[in-house]
C-alpha cells in the first residue's frame, strides 16, 4: 500500500487503541434468526508469544524436511468428487514431487493411484481432468484396468519378472468428506474422520454447509514467488483487512474476528468474521448506515446502491439490513435463503484444515483455498476456488484458470470483485518474502490471539518435523 493510502486507511482511527473491540460472539447473539449453534462456541485459547524463526519460509533444508516428514503423512486435499462422477472419470493430483490419479471406480467408489508406470515410470495420465475406459502409459502401452489390475503389456517374453500379483498399481489411501476426496500415503496415519476431529460435527450440525448443496464455479490456480506457507499465512488472520483492503472496513468487522484453536485439535482451526457492521477501527467518526450499506453492496449486488430495497426498514441497524438484501437478492437469483441466520448468509467463515486446505462454509465469501509448494523453497501455486449454492439440477463445474508469476488475479472476470480485493493480497505476498530473507531479526512476531491460527498450525508442522 503507497504513502497515500496508508494515510486513509489511518483516517477515522482512534489515535490510541485501549479496549479489544465487540467480538464477534457479542454480536451475533443478537442475531434474529439464531446464529448457527456451532458459531456461538468461543475458545479464546492462547499458544504464547514465542517467535516464528523467518528460516523456515525460505531455507532450502527446511523445505527438504517437509517433503521428506510432511507430505508424505498428511492427508491433502486432492480432488472435488463431482469432477469425477462416471466411471472412468479421472483427476490427477501433484504435490511436492508426488503425482497421484484419482479414478472413479465402475461400482462408483473412488480408488487413488501412485500415477507412474511401473515399466519406465511415465505419468499414466498428464491432463488434471479426463475421461479413460483403461490406464494406459502413452509411451509403450502398459495398461492397467481402472482398479489397478494390470490387463495388458507388450512383448511378455522379454518380461518374465512381470506378474498380475506383482505389478498392480500402488494404490494410495483415499477417502472423502463432504463432496472432497482426500488422499494420504501414509498406511500408519489416522483414519481421514479422526484427523478432521471434531470439525466433522460442527460441519454436519450445520445444514447450509453442506458442500454437497454446492457446485464449484470456478478454480483459479495462480503461481507466486514465495513459500507456500508465506502465502498461506496472509488467509489465517483477518486484521491485515484494514491497510491491504481499504474501504471493506466499512462493512466487515475484520479487527473483531473470532478465531478458534482447540488444545486436543491439531489439524484444524477456524476464524470467523461479522459483515454488514463496520469495523471497530472507525470510531472517530463512524460511518452512517448508508455508507456501511453502500459498501456492502459494492462487491456483489452494485445495481442496488441508492435503490429503495436498499434503505432499512423501520428498526432495522445494518446488519440486519444487510442480512435480508443478502436473502432477497439470493431468491431473485433461484436460492432460497429464507430462515437461514445472518451467521450464514452474510459472515465470512473460515476454517484451515492442515497443512494447506481452507474451506468457507457461509455464503459471505463462498471460498476454498489450497496451497501447494512449488520447486523450490519460494515457489508456491494459490488456489482459489468458488462453491456456490444451487437450486434443482447440479450445475457442472466451472473451469480452472491458470495464472503464471505475472498474471493477476484481478483480470479474472469469473472471480468477479473478489479478484480485486484477492490481487490486493498477492500484491502484499511476494516483498513479504524478500523482506523475511532480508531481516536481520529473522523472526517473525505475532500477535496473541489474533494471529494464534498461525503459532497453532506451526505447532503442528514441528510435530511433524520432529522438531
């Protein structure tokens, strides 16, 4: 952000910051409907205040030890099931080195697949998506039927080693939760439900978070020049809102957001934001509620700024107006909202699954990211990807756009305004890589409970590491 801008984000600020800001639980109790029941759970857990060694997002032995300790333990998000629904249906998943297909099996179960040939070691398949009725490497024709069976190889005289009992594909364990498929090439670890802990039952009480009521209308792939984790970190926290995205604070709450670690749940965390209310920030002078709707406004539904939908109805503050424009303007586009808490409909609500997967269960930003490491240790791929609600007949899935180094997020029509406010990020991501080589502190020091997500997940990482 240049010198201008710094200076209007400072507008309106208290000189002095004293008090903690109304937290996100205080204010949705108030909430008409209910909030969801899960939302209403605070941990206000602390990790310390211990800082981050800065070594660790751009030390090549560093990167090693998680190729080497994590990848291979962990279960990873590999693919979206209804990508995959016929038999046949194929999705090749690479991460850190390892390539993996994910086949639809004839009885409609999903099996994973080390995706190398066991003659040369050929990828089996190249594309992310396709179609085949066999698995046939394109270089000498060994084939293996969908359920790793091998059916088929050339010149068996010169093979005599090669037996159907010796030579099915490795298969990979892979199992699913909420419409993702998960893999893990780790036969030690954890079933995939206890990895995920208690986040399956705040999910599964919670109806409108089903991702099987959603469809994915776009992902957007985009390679950056900084460590995975670097870019991670910018999405675990929301009080960077303020100076990197100015004019949100308006209508978002982000310095008031709730975030949750649990002791006994290594592998998940969450943060929860409160929209159609201003941030505690803007105190001298607060907005008015036209300016807090008009920026609600601004990003999704433009078309209603100074309309007379938009003006509150008789005893309505902000958040409930922006609450039921956000139903009204769902059911002009065939979604039907009504009854469903502003906890839903209008919040933003994250969740971070280790090491490198985040779903957005409520409709105020109906994300998922996913962070993969690149080749080297500042190298990385950002995901972003848009789970939409539908109504009647499952829509297919939206494509996956590529973005190389120089390419922005922001000329991504499919993202719409959220590829605006997404390049404002990545604007931030690649000099705070440099500047973490360029400390002479070389650490990093993080806030108590805002940033706690990120000391939590490192917590965990050293688990792994054994370190």
């Amino acid at each position: 952000m240049d010198s201008e801008n710094i200076s209007a984000a400072y507008a309106g600020c208290l000189d002095e910051e004293i008090d903690r800001p109304v937290s996100y639980a205080e204010v949705i109790r108030g909430d008409v409907p209910p909030a969801d029941p899960t939302c209403l759970e605070s941990t206000e857990y602390r990790l310390g205040t211990k800082p981050i060694d800065a070594k660790r997002y751009y030390s090549r032995e560093f990167f090693e030890l998680e190729n080497e300790k994590l990848w291979p333990r962990v279960w990873q998000y590999a693919a979206w099931s209804y990508d995959i629904e016929k038999p046949g249906d194929i999705a090749v998943y690479r991460n850190a080195g390892r390539s993996v297909l994910i086949v639809r099996q004839k009885d409609g179960s999903i099996k994973a697949f080390a995706n190398s040939c066991l003659h040369r070691g050929r990828e089996l398949c190249t594309e992310e998506l396709q179609h085949q009725d066999k698995l046939a490497c394109p270089f000498h024709g060994f084939t293996w039927a969908l359920d790793g069976e091998l059916a088929w190889y050339p010149c068996k005289w010169d093979f005599p080693q090669v037996k159907a009992d010796t030579h099915r594909l490795p298969e990979i364990r892979c199992e699913q939760w909420n419409g993702f498929v998960f893999i893990n090439f780790d036969n030690e670890a954890p079933s995939l439900r206890d990895y995920l802990g208690k986040m399956v039952d705040q999910w599964e009480s919670t109806p409108g978070w089903n991702f099987h009521n959603r469809f994915k209308a776009v992902n957007v792939a985009k390679k950056l020049k900084l460590n995975w984790k670097t870019c991670q970190e910018a999405f675990i926290e929301s009080i960077h809102a303020y100076f990197s995205h100015p004019g949100t604070e308006k209508s978002g709450d982000a310095v008031g957001s709730q975030y949750d670690v649990w002791p006994d749940e290594p592998h998940f965390s969450r943060m929860l934001t409160a929209l159609g209310r201003p941030s505690g920030h803007l105190q001298q002078p607060a907005p008015s509620d036209e300016e807090v709707i008009e920026e609600f406004l601004r990003g999704w539904a433009p078309e209603l700024i100074g309309s007379p939908q938009a003006k509150a109805l008789p005893g309505e503050n902000t958040r409930q107006t922006a609450a039921r424009l956000t139903r009204e303007v769902s059911a002009q586009r065939g979604v039907n909202l009504s009854g469903a808490p502003a906890s839903y409909t209008l919040d933003t609500i994250e969740y971070f699954v280790f090491p490198n997967f985040f779903p957005w269960p409520s409709l105020g930003a109906p994300l998922l990211y996913r962070f993969r490491p690149g080749e080297t240790p500042e190298e990385c791929i950002w995901e972003t990807a848009l789970f939409l609600p539908f109504s009647g007949e499952r829509p297919p899935s939206g494509p996956t756009i590529h973005l190389d180094y120089d390419e922005r997020l922001s000329d991504v029509p499919e993202l719409g305004f959220l590829g605006y406010v997404l390049q404002q990020d990545a604007d931030n991501l690649e000099p705070m890589q440099r500047g973490l080589k360029a400390s002479i502190a070389n650490k990093l020091t993080l806030s108590e409970y805002q940033e706690v997500r990120i000391r939590h997940y490192h917590e965990t990482l050293d688990r792994y590491l054994g370190i």
